[in-house]
C-alpha cells in the first residue's frame, strides 16, 4: 500500500503521521513545493497550477491514494485534482473539522489563516454544519508560517494573539489549517481559562487517514510491522525533509519507520 500526500510546506505532517499511526506498514509519498511556498498568497489559479504539479509528480510513484494535506489547495484544486487523476488515484481533500466540533453544541472558535478567516468557503461551512451553535472565527496572523519554519517566538506571539481574541466562554476550538494541528497542545494550554472545562480540539487529520483508508478498500491497522518507507519530493526531486520539520513529533515518528523509498 503506498499513500502519497501534497502541500506547499510541512502542513502535511498531520495528515502524514495519522496515516502512519493507522498503517505502519504503508509506504508514503511526501510531495512539496518549496519553489512556490507559501499557496495561500496566490491566485486560485496560481494554487491549482502549484498543486497539480507537486501531485503529478507524487503520481508517477503510483500511490494508491492521494490526500491534499492542505485546506486552502482543497478549496481550490480538489475538483480538478480529481479530473486529472481519478479513477486511477482516488483524491482525498481535507476540510475544516467544523461539523464535528458544532456537534457538541459549543461555543466554538475556529482557528484559521486571516485569508480563511471570513471567507465564502468557510462561512458555508458555519452555515451548513454549526447553525444553531455560537461560532467565532480567529485570524491566525503569521501562524502558519511560523509553524513552516519552527520559529518558536513567533509562534508563541501568533498563538497569543489568537487566544486573545478567543472568547473566554469558547469550550471548542476547530484547527483550520493543516499547521496548526502541529501545535495543539499549545494551542490548548493557551485557550485553556482557568476553571473551565477542558477544551475540546478538533482538526482534521485523523478523518482524512481514515477516509484514506476508505476509498481503496484498506482497513485500520496499527499493529502492523512498522515497515512503510518514506520518499521525499521537493518539486518532483528527492530530498529530505526540512530541517524544521523535525521540531515536530509527527516528523520524528516518520523517521522510525523504514529509509526512503528509491520507487
């Protein structure tokens, strides 16, 4: 079983490290675009072009299955992703896990990038799954690139602007972008009010794996030999992961599993 997963940057790695919890023996395919990072700045068009390229060149290893690891080249490229490469690939988007944290009545928060924030994307989501449910959208201003490049002051400095502006009564935060679920526990203890009930997070990574697993017939299997390689492409060549990635416990876990693949 090979999986192969696309983003701009190191957003991936929740998704990556979800897939390798449920099938340690799956071989994965990580596809960059350190040329062309960040996505979010770009033209629909731009993000489509940027995206179909690091996909293409994660199909020619022939995965089974292939997740966009990233939630704004979801909204802009799942549709043509899909043409392109389905039914040979099946394409996996990932979406902001708003319709699981509004089930549990909120009041709910939803981190996301300033662009995310207010958008028509994400307001349909509010509108289609959290009616009914207190919703405050957060502006993660910086957030995301700090996570890119482990900047720990930055990244202490965007988590706490985000939390202030976190009202106090929120008992659900939604991770909405792939970076952030790097940092949950932080984001946790920052949105934590003294007192309080503790705070439910809700991202996206585990229900992509499983959708993963879904759509070529596969079954969870977390026992299974630890024996799945892991190829690194970084606009179609392989490399390495970036340095930074490794101040994340979801890119140390890949590096217990077997060396890249050269196939």
């Amino acid at each position: 079983m090979k999986i192969a997963l696309i983003d701009s940057g190191i957003g991936l790695l929740a998704a990556t490290a979800a897939v390798r919890r449920l099938r340690p023996d799956a071989d994965l395919v990580l596809s960059f675009d350190p040329e062309g990072m960040p996505w979010g700045p770009r033209t629909p068009e731009g993000i489509t072009e940027r995206a179909m390229a690091v996909a293409e060149a994660a199909a020619a290893r022939r995965p089974d299955a292939l997740i966009i690891g990233c939630n704004t080249a979801t909204v802009n490229s799942l549709s043509a992703l899909r043409t392109r490469l389905e039914p040979g690939i099946p394409v996996i988007g990932t979406v902001p896990a708003i319709k699981p944290a509004a089930a549990g009545g909120g009041p709910v928060a939803i981190w996301a990038t300033p662009a995310t924030t207010g958008s028509v994307y994400q307001r349909g989501l509010i509108e289609e799954f959290a009616g009914g449910v207190p919703v405050t959208e957060v502006p993660c201003w910086g957030l995301a690139e700090a996570v890119e490049h482990a900047d720990q002051a930055a990244v202490d400095a965007a988590v706490a602007a985000a939390a202030e502006l976190t009202p106090d009564d929120v008992t659900t935060v939604v991770l909405g972008c792939t970076h952030y679920e790097l940092l949950a526990e932080r984001i946790r203890v920052a949105v934590q009010r003294p007192g309080a009930a503790p705070l439910a997070l809700h991202g996206s990574a585990g229900a992509v794996a499983a959708q993963a697993l879904r759509r070529i017939g596969a079954r969870p299997a977390p026992d299974a030999p630890a024996t799945g390689t892991v190829t690194v492409l970084l606009n179609g060549r392989e490399g390495e992961l970036p340095e930074a990635a490794l101040s994340y416990a979801e890119a140390r876990l890949l590096r217990t599993a077997s060396p890249a693949a050269s196939q």
